[in-house]
C-alpha cells in the first residue's frame, strides 16, 4: 500500500467512456471493474494530502493518431464526445490535463510527438509536478501497456520515483498485463 503525503502525485491516466466503459470504442477489459479501486486510491492520496492530476486523451476527429488518416489506432477519444469523456462514476477532484489536442499522438503523459514533422513537444504535466515539489508519481487507469507504461518510463528518466498500483490498471489484452508488470518492476518501478 502506498504511504501518500504531499509530495506525491497519483496520476489517473485516461479513465475516459472509450476505454473504460464496455460502449466504448476501445474498451480495456477489465477495466470496468476496477473503478471501486482507483476512488478508493483517490480518497487514499487526498487524505494524505497528496496531489491528483487526472489526463484525458483528447482528440480532434481528423487526426493521423487515427488508422483512418494511417495511424495505429481506432477513432477513440474525440473531444467533446461522450468517449472523451471521463467515466462518470470515477471521483474527479484535481486537475485534468488533455493530450493530443493538436492531432499529435499521445503515449506519455509528459509528451506529444507531431506525427508530420516527428518534433516531440512537452505537456504540462513536468511543471504541474515540479510546482508542487512532487518526488514520487503512482499511476493508475489505463492503459497498462500504452499510457502507463510511455509515461512511467519518461517519469523514470525524468528523476522521479514511479509506482503503479497494480489492482487499478488494465492492459489492452489480459495475457500481457503480468509480463508488462514485470518489465516495468526491472526498470525500477515499484509495484504496490
Ligand atoms: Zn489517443
């Protein structure tokens, strides 16, 4: 269990209607069911006193993120639609960042890569922690191989301690979550 104080930040990672809720165009298996654990996190940090920082893909509809435009992924995440938005039983007190709002693809939390000309442009995501002296960064949400894992590795090489509590994040595929674990834990992740 995570002793949270101020200055960590639980990051919930893109717990929006297209990946966490069964409708939805991407939905992460499990993903449903994990929700009762990520609000228990939530009041666990703030009780604490620590930070919650919330990030939401957040897409224009034509996008090269997309296959339809050549990308690697399916229509998800459109901003202002029903899919962007986040699943409304999760507890939201904190700061919500989007990414990917100019078409950019949108792995890391901490980054954007242009997908035209390839130039990689920072979020705020650095100086939101930075401001408030954050040493320590858990993550929870989705998904475990694609958000979590981009962004815990750019918050490793950053120079901050990263956690992922595992009962409150879900891979694309089930059979690959342990392995993913596993990989992280070998890069210095702390698994709670
Ligand atoms: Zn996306």
């Amino acid at each position: 269990m995570i002793q949270y104080n101020k200055y960590i930040a639980l990051l919930v990672i893109d717990f929006q209607n297209d990946f966490s809720d069964p409708q939805g165009s991407h939905y992460i298996p499990g993903a449903s069911e994990i929700i009762s654990h990520i609000n228990a996190e939530i009041n666990l940090c703030h009780a604490s006193g620590g930070e919650v920082i919330y990030t939401q893909d957040w897409h224009p509809s034509t996008t090269k993120h997309f296959a339809s435009h050549n990308g690697h992924a399916g229509e998800h995440c459109v901003r202002n639609s029903w899919g962007a938005q986040i699943h409304p039983d999760l507890e939201i007190s904190g700061d919500v960042l989007r990414k990917g709002i100019d078409g950019e693809d949108a792995f890391s939390c901490f980054s954007v890569r242009d997908l035209e000309s390839g130039v990689v442009k920072p979020t705020l995501m650095e100086t939101l922690l930075r401001d408030r002296n954050i040493q320590k960064i858990v993550f929870v949400g989705l998904s475990t191989d694609f958000c979590i894992r981009y962004s815990a590795m750019e918050a490793l090489s950053k120079g901050f301690e990263v956690a992922i509590v595992s009962s409150c994040v879900c891979s694309t595929n089930r059979d690959i979550q342990v392995q993913i674990l596993k990989d992280l834990e070998e890069n210095g992740v702390e698994l709670a």
